[in-house]
C-alpha cells in the first residue's frame, strides 16, 4: 500500500477512536486532505507530497464528446504556426504556450 | 472601401492590449495576413468581408446573467464579464489529452469568465476562470458552423482542505453552463445559415473598420472575418 495512503487510513483509524465523527477524505493532485469534528471541535489534516505545490493551483476539463465525425472543411488558423514554433521554440513562451505542449510538434 | 489593418499586440500574439492601425483604401484588395511570430500582424481585408464581433454577440446581459445563475449554484458568484479571444489549438489547456483533434495552428475562440468563491476557515478564498472553447468551421458545402469543442476551469486558493470541494462543485456545474452555451450558437449563424463562405479568419478585438489607430484588448474581444464565395 502507497505510504501515504496508509498514513491516511491510519489517521482515520485514530480519530474515530478518539470520538471524532463525520471523517471527510478527499484526495486531489494537492494531496488527501482529512477532516472531521466532534461535539463542538474539530480537525483537520493535509497529507501533500509537495507543500509548494499544496491547493496553491487546480485544474480541470477536457473535450467534448463527440458522437458524429464533424465536416470541416475550412478552419481559421494561425498559418506557419507549427513552423515558426520549431524554429523558434522561444516563441511559445512569448505566445503563453506550455513547454509539454511543444514535443508533440517537435 | 477595403482596409489594411495593422495589429502591434503589446502583451504577446492575440493577447491582452494591442495597437490597431487601419488604412482604409477605394480600392478592393486580396486578403492575406502575415504570419505568426511577430508582435505585428497585418491583415489585408477586402471589400466584401462580412465581420462578426464574437463578444459583442457573447458577453450580453442575458448571457452574464445566465452563467451568473449557473456559477451560485455552484457555490460561486461571476466577476468578470464574458470574454472572447482567439487562441491557437496548441495553446487550448486539454490539448495534451487529444493532440490530433486539430491542427496545432487551427484556432479555436476561448469564451471565457472569472468566478469568486467563499471558503469557511481557515480555508483561503478562490478564485478562477472558467472557459468554454468553440471550434467555428466551414463544411464542404462552405457553410459557417460553431460547435463547443471543451470547457477547462483553474483556480487559486481553498487551502487547505476547500479545493477539492471547490473542484467538484465546478465540475457539477460546468455541464449546465456548456448547455447554455451550447444553446447561444444556432442563433450566432442562423441568419447566414444558406451563404456559402471561402474563406473564415480571426481578428483581434471588434475588428472595426474605421480609418486611424486605436487600442483594445485582445484577451477581451475577438472576431471572425468572413469572405463569400
């Protein structure tokens, strides 16, 4: 079992032995956040791999699922794009383009 | 009258402020537009371009106040208006899932709005955008279609423990604001729905055509030059 998901179920186990109820686990690319409460108190816990990194940015989404093939036959587009960013890779940081975008054109 | 216009983008390609300069000319031209690289881009318009201001049609009371509604039920209140800007498919944040969906240079029109979350202590406040990404195309029969090709959100903030919460009341409510949206686009080609285009191209800003410079905000407005074939 991954260390830190045994440290997770670990601190449950401890907290609904010491009286604590409603335990709240969620886990996101933060880390696993713990939280419950009891009577009037409460507690919280954060198990993150990178603190600098903990809740500081989230992101989420993708495509749309498409279910019939689309006819596109003209698009507008940003023509030599591809060329100039191979050329000049330092160009897509200029253009706000992320690194792990460019190996794909590479 | 045909037009000349020179964009001088201060803040990166199709980003945020830029200087616009056009030359309006008695005579008709063919159109060409340089390519990307520089922070200039010269578009040269013919006559016959048909213009589409993207936000003016977008960011609209009843629109704001359709993703303001969709946003509280989602625990969030709307900050910003709707905006619209061109962006290359390479730079769409879910390229990475789907690389080939479109060509990297293909662009795609970014609508999208900032949102304000309340967090309980000891949690941070968050705030983020949300945007909904809309593939505009011709068919083979040179007909104007618009279709929403993904919706992508980011936030700051909710620490310690209030972003997973956050992220799951956004994700619960993105399906209804992609809804409404998807709902506003017949409308945006239905009067030109029979016009045949050869021709579909992105301008910064409302991509007026009046002689002189001016300065707007590409990460605001974007438009859609159309030419009929």
């Amino acid at each position: 079992m991954d260390k830190d998901q045994k440290l997770a179920n670990d601190i449950g186990a401890l907290l609904r032995e010491a009286g604590y109820t409603g335990l709240n686990v969620h886990t996101d690319q933060s880390g696993t956040q713990l939280n419950a409460t009891r009577e009037r108190g409460g507690v919280m816990v954060q198990v993150s791999p990178d603190m600098k990194k903990a809740s500081r940015r989230t992101e989420g989404g993708g495509a749309e699922a498409h279910t019939e093939r689309l006819d596109v036959h003209e698009v507008p587009a940003m023509e030599g794009l591809e060329q100039k960013l191979r050329a000049n890779p330092g160009l897509a940081k200029a253009m706000g383009i992320p690194a792990s975008h460019l190996k794909y054109i590479m | 009258m045909s037009v000349t216009s020179t964009y001088t983008f201060l803040q990166g390609y199709f980003n945020g402020l830029f200087v616009g300069q056009n030359t309006v000319s008695a005579a008709d031209q063919l159109f060409t537009e340089s390519p990307p690289g520089s922070v200039v881009f010269t578009v040269h318009r013919p006559n016959g371009e048909q213009l589409v201001d993207l936000g003016k049609l977008i960011n609209t009371d009843a629109n704001v106040g359709m993703v303001a509604k969709h946003l509280i039920s989602a625990g969030a209140s709307l900050t910003s208006g709707l905006r619209v800007q061109g962006t290359p498919w390479i730079n769409v944040p879910y390229f990475i899932q789907s690389p080939a969906a479109h060509k990297p240079n293909d662009m795609l029109a970014r609508v999208n709005f900032d949102f304000h979350i309340e967090t309980p202590f000891p949690c941070s406040d968050i705030d983020g955008t949300i945007s909904v990404f809309l593939f505009v195309f011709l068919d083979s029969q040179k007909h104007l279609h618009v279709t929403v090709d993904g919706t992508w959100f980011s936030f700051e903030g909710g620490a310690p423990f209030c972003a997973g919460k956050a992220s799951d009341g956004l994700k619960a409510a993105l399906p209804g604001v992609r809804k409404e949206i998807q709902a506003l686009l017949p409308p945006l080609t239905s009067a030109i729905a029979n016009v045949k285009f050869a021709n579909i191209y992105f301008l910064p800003g409302d991509g007026k055509k009046t002689a002189g410079a001016f300065v707007e905000d590409a990460s605001n407005d974007a438009s859609l030059g159309l030419l009929l074939a």
